[in-house]
C-alpha cells in the first residue's frame, strides 16, 4: 500500500506538470505581486520535487514535508479562485477569495502530524470555521456529510457533519501569519486539526454537503476515514493539542 509520505513517487504523472504551471506563470504575467510570488514559488519546488533520485518528499523549513499525489503544485488566480459549497445547501456559494474574508474568521494554533509519524508542533492557523461556512449556507435536512475537492484535480476528502460542526475544523486562509504558500495549499486548505493531516486537503475549490461519506483519495487506498491522532491506523501519538 502507498504511504501518505510516498505520494510524489507513486503517483506523479511526470513532466507536464511542471511545464503546465510554468506556462501558467507566463500566462498570468503582471497579475499582481502576491500572485507571483505564490507562483514562482510553486515553480521552483515543482522542480526540484520532480527531479529524478530526489526523496519522493521535500522536506521544508519548521519540519513539514510538502506532499502532492500530481508530482507538482496547481497553478490559479487569485482573482478567479472560487470555493464553491454545493450539495444539499439551502444556499449554494461560489465565494471569491474577498468573500471569504468577509465571514467570521477564527483563529487556532494546533499541532499538524502526519500519520507516517512527523508532527509539527504549535502551528498557527487562520480562517472560517468549517460550522461557520455551514451556517453561512444552511444545511439541508438528509445531509450527513462532507466531500472535498481540490483543484490539483486529483485529492479528495471527506467528513462526517457532526466531524466538521467542531470547533478545530477550519478552512484556512492563513499560516503563520501571512496567506498560506502554494506548497501548503494555497489559497485555502482544510485543517482537521483532530485528524491526521491527509484530512487537510491542500487547493480546496469545493465542499459537498452529501447524504454519506464519500472516503478520500487515502482512505480508498486503505487509510482510516475517521483518521482521529493517536485513535486511528493502528498509531498511539498522543492527541493535538
Ligand atoms: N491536495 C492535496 N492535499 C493534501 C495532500 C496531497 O497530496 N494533495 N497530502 C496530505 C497529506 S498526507 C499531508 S501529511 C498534508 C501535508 O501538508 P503539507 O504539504 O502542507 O505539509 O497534506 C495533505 N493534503
Ligand atoms: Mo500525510
């Protein structure tokens, strides 16, 4: 079975990756100096993370390993970038980055592990509540769950309802202070601070309200879909705090 820490040599779909986000840099041209900083970020460790003989993980700064199950990182706009909530909603959204800074926003500091045993300690968190953009939308009577998609195209999660109504489930717009970094999942990622970190889907464009779970890309190959730190996959870390 592929390890959550072996992604890149199991599942990357090689050399267009790197050249797609490299157009993708040219192509977006004078789209603003956060954008670009984002992006030539995002080139220079495709780069390196699709090298042949590299470790199928690049370990980053703070003791975090970057994974991406493409081999590469998913190029957008901020501009156009849209996290949609569908599904069984009263009120379906397709919130800009803006619109999301329009909602409550919650800080957290929590520590982030992954279930192949790397932990980092303390990291700080902001955005909306995962609750918060639920009640935002309304949620319809039948829907029990969660599924999440990323525009890498590929990654999937999933929740249960009870799971995201908690108070440590948030769509993060920052990370450590300043806007989340390409490599970490740019513009918005998920952290399930509970949970190991597979369940903190990377480039989330999209949140299902569905009547049952529908397992992640890890949890179809064999990893726990209620994947709580230290009560699940077999491992005994003790809780986040
Ligand atoms: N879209 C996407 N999200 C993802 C992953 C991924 O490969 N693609 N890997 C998961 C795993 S296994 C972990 S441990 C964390 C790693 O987060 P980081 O790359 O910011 O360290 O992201 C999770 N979210
Ligand atoms: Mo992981």
């Amino acid at each position: 079975m592929a390890e959550p820490g072996e992604q890149i040599a199991v599942e990357s779909r090689g050399a267009p990756v790197g050249r797609r986000i490299v157009l993708g840099v040219a192509a977006l041209g004078a789209a603003g100096v956060v954008a670009g900083r984002w992006l030539s970020e995002g080139v220079s460790s495709v780069v390196a993370s699709t090298a042949p003989g590299l470790a199928s993980v690049i370990p980053a700064a703070g003791g975090f390993r970057i994974y991406t199950v493409t081999g590469g990182y998913p190029e957008f706009d901020p501009a156009t970038y849209r996290l949609t909530v569908s599904g069984l909603v009263d009120r379906p959204a397709s919130w800009s980055l803006a619109d999301i800074a329009e909602l409550p926003q919650t800080q957290m500091t929590k520590d982030f592990q992954c279930v192949t045993g790397w932990r980092v300690d303390d990291v700080p968190w902001s955005g909306v509540l995962l609750r918060d953009v639920l009640s935002a939308c309304g949620v319809e009577s039948g829907a029990e769950a969660l599924a999440f998609t990323s525009f890498d195209g590929v990654y999937t999660e999933s929740l249960t309802l009870e799971q995201a109504m908690r108070d440590d489930m948030l769509v993060a717009t920052t990370m450590y202070g300043k806007p989340i970094e390409v490599k970490h999942g740019a513009p918005v990622r998920l952290i399930a601070a509970p949970m190991y970190a597979y369940k903190s889907i990377k480039w989330m464009d999209g949140i299902e309200l569905t009547r049952t779970v529908q397992p992640g890309y890890w949890e179809v190959r064999g990893y726990d879909i209620d994947a709580w730190v230290g009560e699940s996959n077999g491992r005994t870390d003790e809780p986040v705090v």
